[in-house]
C-alpha cells in the first residue's frame, strides 16, 4: 500500500537532508520513509528554491496593469 505524505511533512524531511547534520540512512530511521525518497524529495526542493528566488513573474502576472488602470479611470471620470 502506497503512503501519501504532507507537503508540510516532505519539506520538514527535505530541509533536514539539506542541513546535512544527519545521514540519509538516519532521518530515514528517524521519520520512517525510504532513503531514495528522502533523496527526492531533496532534489525537488532545492529544484523549487530558485522559483522562490528567481524572477518575480507570479507577482508581476498578478499585479494589475496600471496604465489600463488609470484609462479606465479617466474614462469612467469622463462619464
């Protein structure tokens, strides 16, 4: 039977393989998951850190166009 795991769960494990205090074999012990597991779930974070670092195009995609913003400003000013 296959285990499904938390994200919050798999980052705790991961940030603790980064860390480096501990052998895989160790946190493997420790949290009950497979060190080939461990291993992955290491690689996929540090993977996604540089989203969390790189280039702010969620942000930017998310934040509204401010000269389409202030046309339709005046627009509506104009009514």
């Amino acid at each position: 039977m296959r285990r499904n795991h938390a994200a919050g769960f798999k980052a705790k494990v991961a940030i603790a393989a980064i860390k480096g205090d501990k052998t895989l074999a160790e946190l493997a012990e420790q949290f009950d998951v497979h060190p080939n597991q461990i291993s992955e779930w290491k690689q996929q974070l540090q993977e996604s850190a540089i989203d969390v670092f790189g280039s702010n195009s969620k942000a930017k995609a998310a934040a509204p166009d401010l000269k389409i913003l202030h046309a339709k400003i005046r627009q509506l000013v104009g009514e």
